[in-house]
C-alpha cells in the first residue's frame, strides 16, 4: 500500500442547453489509487435551471461545493 495516494476531488460541468435552460453536473472522485487506476467518478448532482433562474443555480450548486471543500475536497 506504501505510495498509493488518496484522493478527494470534486468538478463541476455546466452547459447550455436547448430553448433557454442552462444544465449543471457536479461530479465527486474519492478513493485511493491503486498502481495507478483512480477511483470512480460518481454523479452527485444533476440540475437544470432556466437563464432566468442562473442566480439560484450558482447559489445551489456554490452551497453545494462549498460542503465538498470543507471536507477536504479539491476543486478541479
């Protein structure tokens, strides 16, 4: 086990979808490297929001990956 890395990582992928809505997808990897194969990354978050409403999306998913962060996550 000596040299295998644990890692804590969390992305987040918005895009703009048809007829005025934006989708978001926060993603989470956890989990410890093995001779070099990383863990799975798991959707954790799926969302769409209308460009009216970006200001609760932003909000919802800042809240979101702020609690991530605070447990140790790294923000790719």
């Amino acid at each position: 086990m000596k040299g295998n890395k644990y890692i804590k990582r969390v992305r987040v992928d918005s895009r703009q979808l048809d007829s005025g809505m934006i989708g978001t997808k926060v993603y989470v990897t956890e989990g410890e490297v093995v001779n070099g194969i990383m863990p799975v990354e798991r959707l954790v978050r799926d969302a769409t929001f209308s460009e009216d409403n970006s200001e609760v999306m932003d909000s919802a998913v800042e809240r979101l990956v702020a609690k991530y962060i605070a447990n140790g996550f790294e923000v790719l």
